[in-house]
C-alpha cells in the first residue's frame, strides 16, 4: 500500500487533521485535529455552539469539510464518502432523540437491526439464526433488558429506549461509535448505568462520546477532549482540564 507523506502512520482508528468547515462565513469547525486510538474511550466536552454535532456530522459524511483531512484506519478518506457508506464502513452514530421502533418489543427491535447485516443465505441456515438469536440475548444482557425482551419499546423507560437504540447500534459492531449527549433527560441512575455501559462497550469498540453532565464525564474515567469555537481547547484527563485557566473561562467557570 502506497502512503502519501502528509498521513499518518496508522496507529489511530479515527484522525482528523486541521479540518475547516463554514456556514455562512462562520467557522463552525476550526483547523480541527483529533485523533482516537483503536478501542479508546473519549469524551467530548465543550459550551453550546463549539462545534460538536458538527465535528460528529463530518466523521459521519453528513457535512462536508471545507479542509482537513478525516480518516478513518487503513487510511481511508472519509470526505470522499457519503453518510450510507460511512455507516456501513463500521461507523455507528446515535442521535439524541431515540429513533427505536415504539410498536415493537425490545427483542424484534434487535432482531430488526440485526437483519440489516443478513443475507438472504444466512436466513436459509438454522445454525447461523442460532447464533444470531444468542446475539440477540448477549445484546440484550450488554444493555440491561433481558427482563424487557417482550416489552413494547412505547412501554420502556427514556433511559431504557436509549440504551436498546445504543444496542441496536452495537449488534451491527461497528468499529466506531458516536454518542451525543446520552444523558440528556435521563435519570441520575440511568445516567451512571450509561457511563457503565458505554465503558464496557469499549473494551470492543472504540467510542466517541459528547456529553454536558459533568458527573457522567468523571463516571466515564477517559481521555476528555475540550472543543470551544470549532478547535480543541485542551486534551487529557478530567482533572487536568478541568483545572486548566481557559476551560474554566470558557465553559466550567459559566
Ligand atoms: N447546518 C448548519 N447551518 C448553519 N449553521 C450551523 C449548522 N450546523 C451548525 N451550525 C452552527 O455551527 C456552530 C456549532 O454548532 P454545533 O456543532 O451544533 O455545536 P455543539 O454541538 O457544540 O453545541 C453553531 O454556531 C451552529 O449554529
Ligand atoms: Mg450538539
């Protein structure tokens, strides 16, 4: 494989490099660099308006990028992918609102996710819808529904129609996924048995999460990186950026 000199030697599932995208005139996203390793765990933080639904929209080929390089492991160019090829690369995203089935139960919304990766062979052969059942009940474990697997999704908590849309994501196994801001309106409980999840989520994948509530981030115990006005502020652990001069100004002091 032929390497061109500006990229990097791949070590990271997931870089961007002085990524530029306008609205307007506006620069949303500014001279962007970030780089995420394979299987690591990363918060996003930053005020409103710095830029991270649209940083998450540019890995995900919603948005363009008017510069910058976006790649994704064995030097793929991302910018020159649509959003369905993204996705079906190894690149899940889960938006805020869940976008789960309400008249289907927790099991035949898996099932459902789960057949947008089958073939029409894999359907004739019993052993292979064996295995795909105990896939179902090992996601349905991972999320904390087992007990929920007849429910309809209408029936189910906000907490829990999250966490089966973030199971529904996981039994396509993307290499990558993306969570913006899964606390929002969720309880303090439900908050930390997030944090619990996505950590354990990460011991197969790498996850990107964008996150306000402070006491989910620390539950996260990873790698924070602080966005403010399209460009990264400060990077490393919670404790170090939460005592750095800038962050506070800009967004903790607030
Ligand atoms: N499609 C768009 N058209 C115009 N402006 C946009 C668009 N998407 C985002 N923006 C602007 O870009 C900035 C960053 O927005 P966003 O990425 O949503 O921030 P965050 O998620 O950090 O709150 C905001 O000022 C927002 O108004
Ligand atoms: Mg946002």
């Amino acid at each position: 494989m032929t390497v061109t000199n500006a990229s990097p030697e791949i070590k990271s599932i997931l870089y961007l490099n002085g990524v530029t995208k306008s609205f307007d005139g506006f620069k949303a996203i500014n001279n962007l660099s970030l780089d995420i390793a394979p299987g690591e765990l990363r918060a996003i933080i930053g005020p409103n308006g710095a830029g991270k639904s649209t940083m998450m929209d540019i890995i995900t080929g919603k948005t363009k990028p008017d510069k910058g390089e976006v790649r994704f492991k064995d030097n793929i160019d991302l910018t020159r992918h649509d959003e369905a090829d993204i996705a079906n690369m190894g690149i899940g995203r889960k938006f805020q609102k869940p976008t789960v089935i309400e008249s289907l139960s927790v099991w035949e919304n898996l099932d459902l996710a789960l057949a947008g990766n089958r073939n029409v062979w894999q359907t004739l052969f019993f052993k292979l819808k064996k295995a795909q059942h105990e896939r179902i009940d090992e996601i349905m474990t991972l999320i904390g529904l087992s007990e929920k697997r007849d429910a309809l999704a209408k029936n189910l908590s906000h907490g829990q129609k999250q966490w089966l849309e973030i199971g529904m994501l996981i039994i396509q196994e993307p290499e990558v996924l993306l969570v913006d801001e899964p606390a929002g309106g969720m309880t303090d409980y439900e908050t930390m048995e997030t944090a619990r999840l996505l950590k354990e989520i990460s011991e197969h994948h790498s996850v990107i999460v964008v996150e306000h509530d402070m006491d989910f981030v620390r539950a996260l115990d990873c790698r924070v990186t602080v966005l403010h006005e399209g460009s990264v502020l400060a990077e490393g652990s919670l404790d170090k950026v939460s005592s750095n001069q800038q962050v506070i100004e800009v967004y903790l002091g607030r």
